[in-house]
C-alpha cells in the first residue's frame, strides 16, 4: 500500500492536534476538542484538502490509553489506515531535536510516520469483547491498589506502631477491606462470564490455560495485549514486547556485556509472567525440574526464572498455532 497523506495526531484529554504533510512538506494543522464533534471538523477540512480516498491516507499517533477512543472509533467506522505507535520510538527517532508543544508534537509524528512508511505496522480494532475485558482488568487493578494501600500501612503499624490504635484501625478498615475483596470475586466472575459467553475466546482461552502456570489473569492479560494473538502473531515480538527477551551490548573490543533484558516493556504483563514462573517452579512438573537442575548447575537464579518466562510465552504460542492444547509428553502428529 502506497499512502500518499500523512496525518499526525497529538492526542491530549482535551484535544486532538493534526498535522498533514504530503511528500515531507506540512499541509496544515488543526487543533480540535478531543470528541465526536472536533473530529468531524477535522474529517470535512480534510476532504476538502486531499479528496476522500481513505486508501492513500495513514494516520498515526502515539498510544494514550483511553484518550485515544474517540478518535480510533471514528476511523474504525471510515476504514482510515491508522498506525498506534509506541511513544518511545517516536521520541529516539527525535532525540536531537529541541522544543516541545502540541502542534510541533503532531508534526513529529507525522514525520515519522512518513519517513518509516516502509514499515508501517497498522492498527486493527479490537472486538467490542476485548474492550469490555480490557476495562474489567483496568477494575480489577483499581481494586487490588485499593487493597493494598489500606493494608500496606495497618500491617506496619501492628508490627511497629501503637498495637491498641492498630487494633482500633483494623477494626475500622476491615469491613471496607472486606467489600473490596468481594467486589474483586464479582470482577473475576464478570471476566470469566465474558470469555464463557464468547466461543472463539473460550477456546482460546482454555488452549492458552492449559500451559503449567498460566491462570485466570494471565490469560486474560495475554489475550488483551496480543488484540487475541493478531497484533502480536510471534513468541519472540511478545518476549520483547514483556521485557523477557535478553539482547547483547557488545562493541567493539572493551565493551562486553552480558545478555540483559531491556526495561523498555510491558511492566505489567513482565510482572504476570513473573508469577505464572514462580507458580510453575512451586508444583511438580518438568518446568520445576528445568529449575533445580539448573540452580545445581550454578546458573542464576533470576537468568533462570526468565528463561521460564521465555518457554511459557512460546508454549502458549504454540498452543495457539497447533490448536491444541498443552502435552507435558508431546506426541507428533506423524509420530
């Protein structure tokens, strides 16, 4: 696909900046409100300008959450090429540059997006599913923080504070942490209900779970990211994209390094990942067994627990590709 109009979008909570070059020269640029109403605005002065084939058009802009909604279900209903990129790339491509304001952001953007047209990495819209669940985990974290910012400080006062102010604090506090752990037991039944009621997602689901330390959370959380294994297809791009994947920083003869992960990464899902790991070397099975031969081997321990991180990511991948789901004892279909 040959894109001929270039828009770069400044996405903000109050409003949308677009600039639109055509061949690297900027055509113009337009601050709106970031609703239905401004993004109508900028859609008509746009046809005016460029005419309506929507095929020539890529729109790109930085990855903000829910600030983006509007504007990516506007373009969704137009079919308009978008590309949702990640702002770190955006920046280093800019490193060198000076000043920073909403219309000079927007033209960066834009010329990046023209410059890397070649590997354009477009946009596909989630199914309506996927939004809900991905609004259920955003709940569902909500309510663990609050959980835990009500016991992280009664837990330090019962061990170093006043024990009769504790004691009046816990008696306090606990029915309200009482209605959150509830609340959290109706999201989880909320989630597990959305993937029941789907069929694709139930299986999906039930392949990806079927891995040894992979529960509820991590699943869901693989789904959401992976858009249901279609903006992220490879195992490697998902290692990468969680911060497991280790890279070398050699140079030369005086630099080496040993393979390190990057800390540009998905904190969360690496965080999730972590877990399933711990819960994976904590029951028997092969992946327990990877483990404590590897410590009597004298490997770090934390090298190790991420290479498990790296083989649950390719088993759930593979689950995925074959359609079936995970065999401790694998039999090939040759075999």
């Amino acid at each position: 696909m040959k894109y001929k109009v270039f828009i770069g979008v400044d996405v903000s909570k109050e409003t949308l900046d677009f600039v639109v070059i055509i061949e690297g020269e900027k055509l113009f640029h337009l601050q709106v409100s970031n609703d239905t109403k401004g993004i109508n605005l900028f859609y008509k002065r746009l046809l005016k300008e460029v005419g309506t084939d929507h095929s020539h058009w890529l729109l790109c802009l930085e990855h903000t959450g829910i600030y983006c909604n509007p504007l990516l279900e506007f373009v969704g209903d137009k079919d308009i090429p978008v590309w949702l990129e990640n702002a770190v790339k955006i920046k280093v491509f800019h490193a060198l540059e000076r000043g920073k304001n909403d219309a000079l952001d927007a033209l960066r953007i834009a010329e990046y997006a023209y410059a890397k047209r070649d590997k354009v990495r477009l946009w596909e819209a989630p199914r309506e599913v996927i939004n809900q669940l991905k609004s259920m985990i955003r709940l569902r974290k909500r309510l663990l923080t609050s959980k835990k910012r009500l016991l992280d400080p009664l837990k330090e006062e019962k061990q170093h504070g006043n024990k009769q102010w504790a004691k009046e604090h816990d008696k306090l506090l606990r029915p309200v942490i009482v209605k959150i752990e509830k609340q959290l037991k109706e999201v989880e039944r909320k989630i597990q209900q959305l993937i029941d009621g789907d069929d694709y997602l139930k299986q999906l689901y039930q392949l990806i779970t079927s891995v040894s330390g992979v529960g509820q959370i991590v699943a869901i959380n693989t789904l959401v990211v992976t858009n249901e294994f279609k903006q992220i297809t490879d195992p490697k791009k998902m290692a990468c994209h969680c911060g497991v994947a280790p890279f070398k920083y050699d140079s030369g003869k005086t630099i080496r390094s040993r393979a390190k992960v990057s800390h540009r990464a998905d904190k969360s899902m690496k965080v999730l990942l972590h877990l399933a790991a711990m819960s994976a070397i904590t029951s028997k099975g092969e992946l327990r067994d990877y483990y404590v031969r590897k410590v009597d081997e004298g490997k770090n321990k934390m090298a190790i627990i991420n290479a498990i991180r790296n083989k649950i990511i390719h088993r759930i991948f593979a689950c995925v590709r074959e359609n079936r789901k995970y065999e401790k004892i694998y039999t090939h279909a040759l075999a």
